[in-house]
C-alpha cells in the first residue's frame, strides 16, 4: 500500500480523462469549421458572421 504523500506526487499534475475527451473534441470541431470557411468558394458566405 503506498501512502498519501506517494499517491499525490503520482496524480500530480494529470488531467482528468474526461476533460481530455471534451477539449479533444471541441479542437476537432474548430478544425473542422476552419477547413470549412477555407474552402468556401463565395467571399460573402466566408465572411458571414
């Protein structure tokens, strides 16, 4: 069994596996949204806000 004081410096500084998941997928999306507006043919569709 180890102690307190060794489980800490272990979990130290790790993120959660969650939150890796959801900042995964939201950088995915931004990606995917920028190769969108990259590609757009028409300068009024691109510059829609």
């Amino acid at each position: 069994m180890i102690r307190f004081r060794e489980y800490h410096s272990l979990t130290e500084g790790r993120k959660p596996m969650w939150l890796k998941v959801v900042v995964g997928g939201m950088v995915m999306k931004i990606r995917n949204l920028s190769l969108q507006i990259q590609s757009e043919k028409d300068p009024q569709k691109q510059n829609q806000q």
